[in-house]
C-alpha cells in the first residue's frame, strides 16, 4: 500500500524499521486527517511492538486500546466518516453523477426481466447497483507502480514524501514517490482522504476507491427532496465503510428490496457475493469492521464460513473485549439521538446480530467457483496472494438462476420494417433514395436516443429536401415501427411531422437501440442488394425467423464482454450484446462466445 516506520523494543533496545505494507503487513484504509503517530501494542513473545503508523491503520488499530485516547482517536475516524453528510460536498458530487441515464440503465435492466412497473425498494436496488456500474467504468485504479506522469512509462518507487500544502488541504498524509525508468520524471502519488477530492482526481486503490464510492451512495440517498430532478434523487439507503484488517476496503449497504445488508465492491464491480474473498481471493481472515455516521459493527461473520479458522487469528483482544470498546463508541456515535431514533437502531442492530448468525451457519453453495482478484496488475496480486486458484475463474453457467428473457419487443421491431420496404417498392423509390429515407428514419431514432428519456421527443421536415420531399405514406409506413418503440406522431400544418412518447418510456428506451441495429442491418444489406424488388424482401434483408421470449440462464461473462457489467442476454437483439448463431456471434471486444442452452416457455 504505502510505507511507513514502526518501532520495536526489545529488552533495553530502541529499533526505527521501515517497512513498505506492499510487503505483506496487513493494513487498511485511513481516513485520520492529521499525520498524527498512533501506538498498537501488540505482544510477541519479550517483544513489544509499537506500531507508529500516520494513517495505514490509523482508523482500526485504536480499537483494541482501551483507553480514553484511542476512544477519541476512533471517535475522530467515525467523525471522518461524517464528512459524507456534509452539504457542501455532497452537492458537489451530486452534480457528477448522471442519475437520469443511471436511472434509465435501472428501469431498462428491470424491463428485460419483464419488470416494467417495479416497486419503489426495486428501483432502489436496481439504481444502487447501476451506480456501482458507472463508478467502477469512470474510476481509474493506480498501479503500484504507477506509469510515469510524464511519458506514461514504467517507474520505480523511490519512497514516501510529506505532502505538499496543497494537498494536506485534501486530507493527505502520506504521498508516494516514482521516478522513471526511462525520462527519469518524478511521479507523486498522493493518498488523499477527503471524498471531495477523490471525486475530482478519479483515481486510487482499494481505499481510495471504497472511500468515494461510500461516499456516492450516500450523496444519493441524502438529496433533500425539495431538490429532486427526479424521483430517483432519493432512494432508502443505508450504507457503512467496510475495511478488512487483512488490508482491503469496500462498501456495504441495506437493501430494502432484498430485507438484508449486500455487499459491494467498486474495485471489481462486485456485488452481493461476500465469500469473494475468503473463496475467491483465498484471504485468511480476521477482523472486517464496518464503520457508520452511527456506529462501529464487527460483521466478520458475513464473510466467512470457516469461523473457527477465523477465530483462531483473532488474537489481539478477546471477543467480549472487541465487544465491549465497540458498544461504547457506537454509544457515543449515538449520543444526543432521541430515543425514537435509538429504539430503531437498537431493534435494527439486534436483526443484525441474528443474520450474522444465519449468515454464518448457512450452507454454502460448493458448486459456485469464484474469482481472484482482478483489481491490480498480476504480478502485484500475486505478492498479496490474492490470486486465487484460477485466473480466469468467473462464477461458473451452472449455478446461475434462470430468468425470463422478455424481448418480445426486438421481434415486434425487426417486423415493422417489412411495412417500410414495402412501401419503398410500391412507391417504385430508387434503391438510393430508399436509402436515404431510411438514413432519415436513423437520425430521428439517434435524436430520440440522446433527449431525456422521460421525455424523448423528435421531428421530420417533410420538406427539408425540396428536390426530393418525403411522401406522408412514406411517413406512414413508420407507423408500425414507431408504434413498437412506444412511440406516436403526428402531421402538422408546416410539414413538420412530431415524434413523442405514447406510453411507457421504459419500453421506448429498450428498444431504441435495438430499432438503431436493425437500420443499420437494414441500410447495409439494402446497399448490397443487386436488385430491390418484393422478390427481395427476405432474409438477409429482413430478419423474420428470431427465436424469442425465452428462459435463460444468467450468465456472468460480465467482466469479459459486451457493457461488462449486466447479464448478457441471448435474446436483447442488440448487436453488442446478442448472440444470434448457433456457435455465438462475434461480440464486443471481437471474441466469440457459445450459447449453452435454453428453455422453452
């Protein structure tokens, strides 16, 4: 992670050692302002070791130092945490998040499942993990080491330097130094703290990342109502900073839909699978802490299913002990709530001991394999060992629950462009200038695409073009076509022709970027086709014979293809996504892929 000094005594003897954590002591995030030196006494045999961290581990290891310092100390941390309900900087990160397209991905991936009027706690779970989606594509992760900021080439760390004024503004207590291989260039790598400025640089580690992300699903779970642009602007949400004593960080939050706590990781756009870890990452361990505006919580449990291993390397403190300095700083982060706010923590907090319980003594799913780590470079991950058993290990076809592929939409679509070409052919309109229609047809669904989805409206200049005006039957051919994108139009007196919605927007929004590939393969074939007559309105002109509606496995290739992120349906009907032959059709990032099976209805 970052270096830092530590002290050992031993018998009479004073020793300075520094170690860089990268080496294998395990650490986790900051959040402490001030390079202040913290003190873990740990026991080894005669020796004493006195760790002077200035803020790797500052948050945590007051935990296990039962005095009235340390309750200060991590009184301080929970304060930290508290920035995230600071107006100022939640307004301005407010203004960096697109909620109307993240709200729009949201009812979308609803709809494929045929979810078109989801619940209030549906859209809210389905927003919460579209956000996660979004941060993890925009957030850039820092290599360690990093490219050279000068020529973007390899460096070499060279140490650890005080930060600069400018940056200490920011919550930064320790700044990392690279200098290059190559232009010899220094690259400085400040750890910063404070959530607003992680907004701004979009970059870090597993702490940086954990620290913004905790902070985003904050910010949209706090806008005050009379400012809502959306009904999204605010969705149920509670959420707590996670951090792993065996040197990793990331996010919880209570979902309302779900009736339980998920866990998220913006690294690796994780979610919902807290074995990831102690399975995945083959992590042994210890002490996972979550940390809120309204308490501290030790939800170990959550993550493990070896218990008994992970009770034997919980040796710092004895468990009533953790207990008991953990009720006491949840009591003083609670002080000054009124006892209506306090019998609802107290009832959440005792459901919460319960399904730890459960969580703990539930069976685990064997036939469920999952991953490494993916956040880092390899040879970084493999120092941690935290590679895992297998490299291109992802949760395997088998174990992944069937859902309903509802794409009756895509075959309604590809139909509607039969009426259009027949038109074309009855008009007796040259190939080129059926075309050009059509190429028309495309620019009013793009400017439909790119308006607000809530409020998607367009037009046609019938007379745009005086030498060769668009007919009204042409127009009226479109009526089929608009009318399976949930869409209407109508003429007016300056031969103008309106585009707006007729009825649910959701279902305009899944089908516009299907009407777009099917132009596209439309226009593309017309081009290639020697002879437009009726005779050649069939395949590959028109695609009449889709298998559609079905039952499909999820699939989680999302860290390979397609948007990386929302199981790939075989049926979307969206050349990015949709596997059309039989052997699987030539993807995103140009890979082929097999569809294994489906289900008949």
């Amino acid at each position: 992670m970052v270096a830092r000094k530590f002290q050992v005594l031993h018998d009479a003897s004073n020793f300075d050692v520094d170690h860089d954590t990268d080496d294998g002591l395990e650490v986790s995030l900051s959040l402490s302002l001030q390079p202040y030196p913290l003190s873990l006494y740990l026991s080894v045999n005669c020796l004493v070791v006195f760790f002077r961290f200035s803020n790797c581990c500052s948050l945590l290891s007051p935990l296990f130092l039962p005095t009235n310092k340390s309750k200060g100390e991590i009184r301080s941390c929970v304060d930290q945490v508290r920035l995230y309900e600071d107006p100022v900087r939640q307004e301005d990160a407010r203004k960096t998040v697109p909620i109307e397209e993240l709200e729009e991905k949201a009812l979308v991936s609803l709809a494929k499942e045929g979810n078109f009027n989801p619940s209030k706690t549906e859209q809210d779970h389905a927003f919460l993990l579209q956000l996660l989606f979004w941060f993890n594509h925009s957030f850039r992760w820092v290599y360690s080491p990093p490219p050279c900021d000068g020529c973007g080439r390899e460096t070499i760390k060279q140490g650890t330097d005080a930060p600069l004024p400018s940056e200490l503004r920011f919550r930064c207590s320790q700044v990392e130094i690279y200098r290059c291989n190559f232009c010899s260039g220094v690259t400085r790598f400040p750890r910063y703290n404070d959530p607003s400025k992680l907004i701004e640089t979009r970059r870090g580690r597993c702490g940086e990342w954990a620290n913004c992300f905790t902070f985003y699903c904050r910010v949209l779970a706090t806008i005050p109502a009379w400012k809502k642009a959306t009904k999204w602007c605010r969705i149920n949400l509670f959420c707590d900073l996670v951090l792993d004593f065996t040197d990793h960080v990331w996010t919880e939050c209570f979902s309302q839909f779900l009736g339980r706590w998920i866990h998220l990781d913006a690294c690796n756009a994780w979610y919902d699978n807290p074995l990831l870890y102690e399975k995945g990452w083959k992590k042994k361990l210890n002490y996972v802490i979550a940390i809120a505006k309204d308490g501290v919580y030790d939800v170990t449990k959550r993550y493990t299913k070896k218990w008994h291993e992970v009770l034997s390397r919980r040796n710092i403190i004895t468990e009533s002990a953790l207990s008991s300095v953990l009720n006491n700083i949840t009591k003083d982060c609670r002080r000054g709530f009124t006892s209506h706010v306090l019998s609802i923590l107290d009832d959440r907090d005792e459901k919460e001991r319960q399904a730890l319980e459960e969580d703990l003594h539930s069976t685990d799913d064997s036939s469920i394999s999952l991953p490494g780590r993916q956040s880092g470079d390899e040879q970084w991950r493999k120092s941690r060992l935290e590679f895992g058993s297998d490299e291109n290990c992802s949760l395997s076809c088998s174990s992944c629950p069937v859902r309903v592929c509802v794409d009756e939409h895509v075959t309604r679509i590809n139909d509607a462009f039969l009426p259009i070409l027949s038109r074309f052919v009855a008009e007796n309109l040259p190939q080129s200038r059926a075309i050009h229609v059509l190429e028309i047809l495309k620019g009013v669904i793009l400017d439909l695409q790119n308006s607000s989805f809530r409020n998607r409206k367009a037009s046609i200049d019938l007379y745009s073009n005086s030498s060769e005006p668009l007919l009204p039957q042409l127009v009226s051919s479109f009526d089929e076509l608009l009318s399976s994108l949930s869409l209407s139009h109508k003429l007016g007196g300056d031969g103008r022709v309106d585009i707006c919605l007729a009825g649910n927007p959701v279902k305009t929004s899944i089908g516009l970027p299907v009407a777009l590939d099917a132009l596209d393969d439309t226009i593309h074939n017309l081009k290639n086709c020697n002879n437009f007559s009726k005779d050649s309105l069939s395949l590959p002109l028109l695609k009449l014979n889709r298998i559609n509606s079905e039952l499909m496995p999820k699939t989680f290739f999302h860290k390979f293809i397609s948007d990386r992120y929302q199981a790939t349906s075989a049926f979307d009907g969206i050349r990015a996504t949709k596997w059309e032959e039989p052997n699987g059709a030539r993807g995103i990032v140009n890979q082929d892929y097999s569809l294994l099976f489906w289900y008949f209805m």
